[in-house]
C-alpha cells in the first residue's frame, strides 16, 4: 500500500518501535510475573511487586531477580 499521507508516513516510521515495546515488555515483565506467582508471599507484598515490575519494567525485574523474595533457602 502506497504511502498517500503524512500520517500513514508517520504510522509506518513507529510501527517497528510499537514491536520492540511488545518484545521488551515480553521479555523483561513476563518471566518475572511467572516466578512471583511460585514464591511464598502474603497477597501485600505479592500485589508491590507485581506493580513494581509492571511499572518499571527493567528496576522491578532487576530487582526482584536480585533480591529473591519468599524464596526459601535450603
């Protein structure tokens, strides 16, 4: 389909950076969340972290890698 507009122009030119969002979020939201759900945590501490990593993707799952929390030890 032939370009007929600035905003068609537009459109095509932040297309690849809308796919790039999805991909990031996938990679760095996505697993995070899967561990939170297997870890021993109250519903308080569990509902922080998970809009800690929903709201900052890269510091929340950084963190919560590091950190490990409701992780049992031995």
């Amino acid at each position: 389909m032939p370009v007929t507009s600035p905003w068609m122009a537009m459109a095509y030119a932040w297309m690849p950076m809308g796919i790039l969002y999805v991909l990031f979020y996938l990679v760095f939201v996505v697993p995070p969340l899967f561990l939170l759900r297997q870890r021993l945590l109250d519903e308080t501490p569990r509902a922080i972290w998970a809009l800690a990593i929903i709201s900052a993707p890269i510091i929340g799952a950084v963190a919560f890698v590091i950190l490990q929390p409701g992780r049992r030890d031995g």
